[in-house]
C-alpha cells in the first residue's frame, strides 16, 4: 500500500546485524517463502479466493430470466454490471445509499466520540498514581464482552422500559425505527471500544519523555499549552493507528445494529446487513455486489487515511525497539517548525 | 483534564493545585469505572432477577433468583451444545492459527527477505477485510459442497480474521526477542530451525499464549459467520444460540434469559482476561503500534 513510503526511512533505522547476515541472505529468501507459504495459502483460500469469487458472483443473478430466444431460463443467469447499477440507481437504490449513509455515518460519529473518549481515559490512567491495575483491568471489560452479547444488552438497557428511559425521566423509543435507534447503535459501539482507543493510547503516552513536559513548565507553559503543543503531537501516531483500526472496523458493523435494533430496520441498516439480509434471502448476486462495493469503500478510506494523515502502517511493521521510539518521538518534536 | 496533564506522576507540583488535582485524578478514575463496569454490571443484575422481576429496575435484584440461569439451561434449549460448539470453533481456529501464524511471524519479525514489505503489507490488508464479503461467496460454495451445518464451515471462514491478527501479535512479540540471543545459538552450532525451537519458541511462550488469548476471544465472539453458515439448533454457537432464544416465560424479548446466557458467556471471558491482564495490554498495544 505505502510499500514506497517506507523504503525511504529505511535505512537509518535500520538495525546494524545486517551485514552479518548478508552471506545467508540467499537462504533467508528461501526460508521465508517456506515459512510463509503455509499462511498465505490459507490466506489465498479464505480471502482470496472469496474475493474472486464475490466479485464474479455479483455479475450474476438467479432466478427467472428470459434468454436470448425468448425461453425462460431457471438458476444462474449473467447480468453484466445490472447487480451494481441496480446498487445505484435501479430498485435496490434507495436501500443501497441508505445503507451506505448509515455505515458512513456510524463510521463517522463513532470513530469520533471513541477517539475523545478514549484519549481522555488514557490520560486520567496516565496520570493515575495509585488503582492504575483496577483501572487497565475495568478498561478490558468491555473489550471481552462479546459484540452480539454487548448488543443484546444494550438492547435491554434501551427498552423502552428499560433502565435508559429510566434514568433519562423520558420515554423513547430506542428501538423503533428513527434517530434514537441510530445512537442507540453508536452509544453501544463507543462503549465497546473506546477503552480499546484508551488502550493503544496510553501506551503511546507513556513514549513522551517527561523531560520534555519537564522543559515546557519551566519555560512557563501551561497545562493546555503543554497538552496540545507536547501531548497531543507526540501522542498522535498511536492514536491515529488506534482510530485507523476502528475506522476499519465500525464499516463493517453488523452485530450492533442486526441484535440490537433489527436487521429489516431501515435508520440502522449497514452494508452489511443488507447484504447478509439479500444472501439470506439467496439473492447471491445483490449480496455480492453490495459486499464487493463495501470492499471497495474499506480500502478507498483505509488508502485516504494513510495517504491523508500519513499513518505509516509499514514502517510501524518494522522492528522498532521502545528505545529507539522514544528517540525518534523526540527527533519528531525537536524538527517540528510549526504545530502540527 | 486539563489541569490533569500538569501533575506528572512522580514530580512536585505546587501543593495547592496538587489538592485539586488528586481529587480530580480520582473522579476521572471513578467515572471510567463506572463507564467500563455500569453495563456489565447491569447485565449481572438483571441476570439475577425473577422472569416476573425483569422490569424491576432497582440497583439489586429483590429477591435473588437463578431461575434466569436455570432458564438457559434448560434441556430443550441446548445452550450446553452451543457453549461446546463455540469452545470447538473457537479452539480449533485458534490452534491452527498458532501452528501456521507462527512460523510466518517468526519469518517476518527475523528474516530478511525481498518483498518483506509488501507481506506485511498484505498480511495487515486482509485483517481489514469485511467478514461479509468472506460470508456471501463461502455460503454459496458451502451450501454447494454440503458444508452448511458443519465445524468446519465455521472454522475456516474464522481463520480470515484470526490468522492476521495471530501473525500480527506474534511478530511483534518476535520482535521484543533480541535477535543476539538466536545468533548465539547458531554460532554454537544451531541450525536457524533449531535456534529457533530451543531459543525463541521458549523465550516467546508468554507472547504466543497471549496471541492465543487474543485469537481465542476474537473467535469466540465471532457471530456474522456462524450465523451464516449454520441453520440447525444444535450446531449453534453460544452467540448465535443467545441471539435466538424464545421467550421462555411469555415475553417477548426474553431478557432476563438472555442476560443470564450473557453472563455465563463472558464471565470466562472476564475471568480469563483480568487474570493475564497485563499480558493482554502488552499484546494488544505491541500490535497497535509496533
């Protein structure tokens, strides 16, 4: 993806037992392809072959159709792009761009309010003296519950009886059809995770030399001043990895909004539920389409997001000892001419 | 939060606003306590109701009752069924995952090799992958070799998403190793696949039992794909078979059995976490950021 990226930092990060190894290079090359082979043939027959095969599948469709004679054809017939236009513009239309607005906005408004609440865990337990056990062990919690689990009990917690109304003194109906539902969807999903965020986020913290918070007090910054021109910066490559994940994550939503809401409601509907809901249905070719289309959508925003933001998946892939983090944190900041 | 970044731990801050600060330190400790615990929490107690208590909505169950938990226990529920179903899935998955992710990870975080780059370009894409787009081709090519309704229709698709992650977790873990340790071996005689049987495998134990944590959970939690690929009650998993259940008392959402089946699903889990936690925090930022 970013292959040429990386090419560019490699070598004063690389580590020096290079030229000892460079007479066995040769065999290395071997012994990878032999390591490696098992992992991506596996990966070949449960991805790749999937990913042809949705792809040729979405071309076709089933069911009733006239040949070219004027005979009626049962089973598999070849449609051409009708699967995708149909997607478009035809009559799966309107419920292809709602549910691509649902997915979208879920994306958005999840990523965004696991991304703040999850940096302001990581920086209270950052700053927890005492209990920081009790905390990281509270924080996993969420983590463990199982998403179908967590959305049968966001579920009952939303019940238009249930304890939300309750403390809320109101009477919504979270589950019907509508707005409420669409948060309800995110609430859940920003409880799941964003202690997930909090997680990746205080180890990326704990880089910062505390010189460098050290330097900016006694140069006379305040507390603000040090969080947005010293924390923020330093912390942003552990948060944007953390908010890339999500990102790739929330757009193929589907235990959330089928469990907790309902798979045939339309305000939570994700692209993946439609195109479960049409595979149920045996409508193989739809379903196709609509899988491969949000395929398509998950790497479109993963490429824009590492191309836009700089997120450097690769390099981070790369041996990296703490030590040598913590170095290149501080180069980052010394070479930094305005804030980012 | 702001007045939370002055006071680094460890380091004098004037004694006024270290007052306000602790308190503030330990409000925001309480508040994501109560964040992370209240639903959980929730979900215990309504576990704990009577079915005719369920829309009591006081903090404790008055009175205590298990009859939520005989409830999905019941014989003809067959939650027994689902909860061994999803520890076979889950299991299976995760030891083939070990066995193959192993060797790759070790591969990628020692090995130096052309295209190293694009491989872990590649293997971090399919983690990306959407799981429906495994599910809408694999159920037609299952249904058509008679695979629905089997282990294996659900394991295989289940390796999409954990070898990635495995390989991913176990490379960074690799990568912790220092690499003199293996060179020692092999100047001593080792071959690289010995050195790396009787070096690092060992030495790496903890990392790959925390990627099997990992692995097991994430497939454990699994529910797009078993939902997919089986239609009969008892092939089920345990996320499937919750998700399914009737109303066993007359209601129509059946709650209270549905959260007592909740608690007895993730309680191992919770278990199972808080006791390697530290482990599974090291796991789980060394793959997000290195």
């Amino acid at each position: 993806m970013t292959t040429t990226a990386p090419a560019v930092a490699l070598p004063p990060t690389k580590p020096a037992p290079k030229s000892s190894t460079r007479r066995a290079d040769h065999g290395e090359g071997r012994l990878a392809a032999v390591l490696l082979s098992p992992t991506f043939l596996v990966l070949a027959l449960v991805i790749g072959y999937p990913l042809v095969s949705a792809l040729r599948e979405s071309l076709y469709r089933r069911g009733e159709g006239l040949d070219a004679n004027g005979f009626v054809v049962s089973g598999e017939h070849f449609v051409g792009l009708r699967n995708y236009t149909d997607a478009f513009t035809g009559a799966g239309g309107s419920r292809f761009w709602n549910a691509f607005g649902n997915t979208t906005f879920f994306t958005v408004t999840s990523v965004v309010l696991e991304a703040a609440v999850g940096l302001a865990m990581a920086l209270v337990m950052h700053h927890a003296l005492r209990g920081r056990a009790l905390l990281r062990a509270g924080i996993l919690v969420p983590w463990a519950v199982p998403t179908a689990v967590s959305g049968l009990l966001w579920r009952w917690i939303f019940d238009a009886n249930g304890i939300a109304n309750k403390l809320l003194g109101q009477q919504i109906l979270w589950a019907a059809d509508g707005w409420p539902a669409k948060w309800a969807v995110v609430i859940a999903d920003t409880w799941k995770t964003a202690p997930f965020i909090g997680l990746l986020t205080l180890a990326g913290l704990q880089l910062i030399p505390a010189e460098l918070h050290e330097a900016a007090r006694v140069d006379g910054a305040n507390a603000w001043v040090q969080f947005r021109k010293i924390t923020l910066p330093l912390v942003k490559p552990a948060l944007l990895v953390a908010v890339l994940f999500r990102l790739l994550d929330v757009l193929r939503m589907f235990d959330l909004p089928y469990l907790l809401v309902g798979n045939q409601k339309h305000s939570v509907q994700t692209l993946s539920v439609l195109a479960f809901n049409e595979a149920n249905n045996l409508h193989y070719g739809p379903a196709a389409a609509y899988a491969t289309l949000l395929f398509l959508y998950v790497v479109i925003v993963a490429y824009a997001f590492v191309k836009i933001l700089g997120t450097d998946l690769i390099a981070e892939a790369r041996a990296k000892t703490p030590a040598r983090r913590r170095r290149s944190a501080t180069r980052s900041l010394a070479g930094r001419g305005t804030p980012a | 939060m702001t007045t939370l970044t002055t006071g680094r731990p460890g380091r004098r801050a004037s004694a006024t606003r270290s007052g306000v600060a602790v308190v503030l330190r330990y409000f925001g400790m309480a508040v994501i306590i109560v964040y992370c615990l209240a639903p959980f929490y929730w979900m215990t107690v309504s576990a704990f109701r009577r079915p005719s208590d369920q829309f009591q909505l006081s903090a404790l169950p008055r009175p205590w009752s298990t009859a939520n938990f005989s409830a999905v226990f019941k014989p003809d529920v067959g939650f027994e069924r689902a909860l061994l179903n999803s520890l076979i899935v889950a299991g299976i998955t995760t030891v083939i995952t070990l066995v193959i992710g192993t060797v790759a990870a070790y591969a990628l975080a020692r090995l130096e090799f052309r295209f190293k780059n694009l491989v872990a370009a590649v293997i971090i894409a399919t983690s990306m992958f959407p799981p429906i787009s495994i599910v809408v081709p694999l159920l037609k090519l299952f249904t058509d070799i008679k695979w629905i309704n089997t282990y294996q229709a659900m394991i295989v698709p289940s390796l999409s998403f954990a070898l990635p992650l495995a390989v991913w977790y176990l490379a960074s873990f690799f990568r912790q190793l220092p690499a003199e340790l293996e060179q020692a071996a092999m100047i001593d005689g080792c071959t690289r696949g010995q050195a790396f049987r009787k070096v690092i495998l060992p030495l790496a134990a903890p990392g790959v039992f925390t990627t099997a944590i990992i692995t097991f959970i994430a497939a454990w939690n699994d529910f797009i794909i078993a939902l997919s690929m089986v239609n009969k009650k008892d092939m089920q998993t345990a996320t499937v078979a919750i998700s399914r259940f009737t109303g066993a008392y007359g209601f129509d959402q059946p709650y209270g059995t549905q959260m007592a089946a909740g608690v007895v699903v993730t309680v191992p889990l919770v278990i199972a976490v808080l006791t390697f936690q530290r482990r599974i925090v090291a796991g789980l930022t060394a793959g997000g950021l290195k």
